[in-house]
C-alpha cells in the first residue's frame, strides 16, 4: 500500500512527459534570465558567504507564501520567488567559479592565521 505522504519510492525512476521536459526547460530558461538579469545589475558575489545570504533571502520569501493559508497564498509569487531561488544559485556557482571537479581558485593570495 502506498503511503499518502509518500506515494511512489523516492529512489525508483518514472517516465516523464515530453510536456514535463518542456515545463523544466522553460522554468529553466527563466531562471538562467533571471540570472543574467540580476548580474547586470549588482555586482558578482565576493564569496560563499554573501551568497548563502542571497540566496536565504529568496528562500525566505518563498517561506512567507508557504506559512500563509493556502487560499491566501499567491501562486505567482510563489513560483517567482522559487525562480529566483534558482537564478541566484545559478549565479553563485558562476560567480564563484565552482566548476565540476575543481575548487575555485582564490583571487586574492592566501594568508595563514598565526
């Protein structure tokens, strides 16, 4: 019996629509304008840190939509706010040249705390 909190194996593959796909492309696509968008207009994270903030801060207003009764939540934000959420994290691994396999290299030379 399925469970109505969980109703199919988190771990068993599913088949997807070509009208998923097309979904996910274009919630990407918005993302990644998003994006470019918000990095023509402020400047490049300066680290980890600023951007965990950034990125919290998009989350938490996703939250505020989702600790509202659902009849007053707003659908267009919510998913607004989730892009967002996107845009930035997309801009994080850019802006801090987190590429697959690699660390990013410092900008600024490494002192050792003495």
């Amino acid at each position: 019996m399925q469970s109505l909190l969980h109703p199919r194996n988190p771990l068993e593959k599913r088949e997807m629509t070509l009208g998923e796909e097309v979904v996910m492309a274009q919630v990407g696509a918005e993302a990644a304008d998003e994006c470019i968008r918000a990095s023509k207009i402020h400047a490049p994270f300066n680290s980890s840190h600023e951007a965990y903030a950034v990125i919290s801060e998009e989350l938490d207003e996703f939250w505020e939509q989702v600790r509202l009764r659902r009849q007053s939540r707003s659908p267009e934000r919510m998913r607004k706010e989730l892009i967002q959420v996107a845009a930035m994290a997309i801009r994080a691994v850019c802006d801090l040249k987190l590429q697959p396999g690699r660390l990013p290299v410092p900008t600024q030379p490494i002192t050792p705390y003495m």
